[in-house]
C-alpha cells in the first residue's frame, strides 16, 4: 500500500502574496481546511509545507504557506503535485477504497479465473469504472458497482468481479 496519498496538483501561482491555485485531487476539497501541512514532490524529494491559509475559488483551492509571502516563493511549485501521509488521509467508509489502493490489483472472476490488473479508475458522476488490463492487452470496463464487485481485499492486493452480460463482448 503507498504511504502517501494525492490531494492536489498545483496549477498556477495566484497574485502576487505567494499562494497558489491547487487542482484537488480529492473527492473533497474541503479537507484542505483540516491540514495543517501537505509534502510537495519537488521531483527529487518531498518537502513539507505547513498550510497558512485556505480559501477557495470555482473549483481550485488557494493555498498559502508558512514562510512564503512572495510570488518568486511559490513560482518553483506550478506543476507539482501535494500529498498527505496515510495518517493525514480521510477516514473511509465501509466499501470505500484510495485509488492508489486499487491501482495494481489482481482482479478474478468468481469462478478463480484471473481476468487482469486493475490499471485505472475512471470517476463519471454516478459510479467509478474500473480499467482492467486482460492477457493480450485488451481492456475491459467493470462498473463499480455491488452486482460487479464481490469483494475487495487491500491488504492481499485482490479483487474479485461479477461480469454483467456484455461486458466482455
């Protein structure tokens, strides 16, 4: 299981006060209020940068920090991406799962037989799709949904489907 979950990308810098425009990766966005620190991939390291300030605008999130009150401050930041440590993560309710959990899962059908490896998670509005790479390279769509998904077991990696008539086809 990855340690350290995505919350956000950000995107630009905003004004001239050293804050930034941060693209939440999350389901919600008003977590940000409840950090008191986020780790920024600079692409050699993660850097931890205590959270100043919490505003947000359409559908960004405007993040001040600790120590940086000038634009030149942040500049370096546009396009990286935030995280949090799994104890800064959200709790999950029962039949909810981190993406980054999901991602390299085995996936069998219930009959034993090895379908694939989860390799994406598509989220529409009224349920996410899960990407299952098959031997071969084709790729098969699975709903996320009770009547597809049997069981989920993090810890061992697996999962284990329903196919609807006509998923496969």
């Amino acid at each position: 299981m990855e340690n350290l979950l995505q919350v956000g990308v950000v995107t630009s810098t905003h004004g001239l006060a050293g804050e930034v425009k941060v693209f939440p990766t999350t389901d919600d966005p008003q977590r940000f209020r409840a950090l008191k620190s986020v780790l920024l991939d600079t692409g050699g390291e993660m850097r931890e940068l205590k959270i100043a300030g919490v505003r947000f605008f359409k559908q960004m999130v405007i993040l001040r920090f600790q120590g940086h009150s000038r634009i030149e401050d942040v500049m370096p930041y546009k396009g990286k991406s935030l995280y949090v440590t799994r104890e800064n993560a959200v709790e999950l309710g029962e039949n909810e799962y981190f993406i980054a959990d999901l991602i390299g899962m085995e996936v069998y059908e219930e009959d034993g037989s090895r379908l694939g490896e989860l390799t994406d998670v598509l989220q529409t509005g009224a349920n996410d799709v899960y990407t299952v790479k098959m031997a071969g390279g084709r790729e098969v769509l699975i709903p996320a949904i009770r009547q597809c998904i049997l069981e989920v077991d993090v810890e061992a990696a697996r999962m284990t489907v329903h196919l609807l008539e006509g998923l496969l086809s």
